[in-house]
C-alpha cells in the first residue's frame, strides 16, 4: 500500500533546505543597502503595467482595514 501523501521528487525535504543567506549568495544577489539601488527607469515596461502595481499595492494596503 502507497503511503497517503508520498513525497514528490521536486519537492524538497526540510532537510535539503538552505537558508536565504545561502540562496541569495548562490544567486548573486545582494542587500539593498541604498533605496536608491532599487531605483530602476525601466522597472515597469508600461504606463498599464505601473497602474496595475498601484491598483495592487493599494488594494492590499486596504485589505487590512476591514
């Protein structure tokens, strides 16, 4: 018999995780370490797009009055 919920070979197990640290360093990835390093002309592809991240961002800003 089939254990119920049997682990899937992409999924890792606690034991293979890594810390962010870890992660961020394999990826190359740095600390904003300025507000100014995420400062990015071309952030957004479109003036849609920008609206979109605002409509989002202010939705879920409200959410949490309710």
């Amino acid at each position: 018999m089939a254990p119920e919920h049997p682990e899937s070979a992409s999924e890792q197990s606690p034991a293979d995780e890594i810390s962010m640290e870890e992660l961020a360093r394999q990826q190359g990835v740095r600390p904003v370490e300025s507000v100014d390093d995420m400062a990015r002309p071309d952030l957004f592809d479109s003036e849609e797009e920008w609206e979109e991240f605002l409509a989002d961002l202010y939705a879920s800003r409200r959410s949490g009055l309710a």
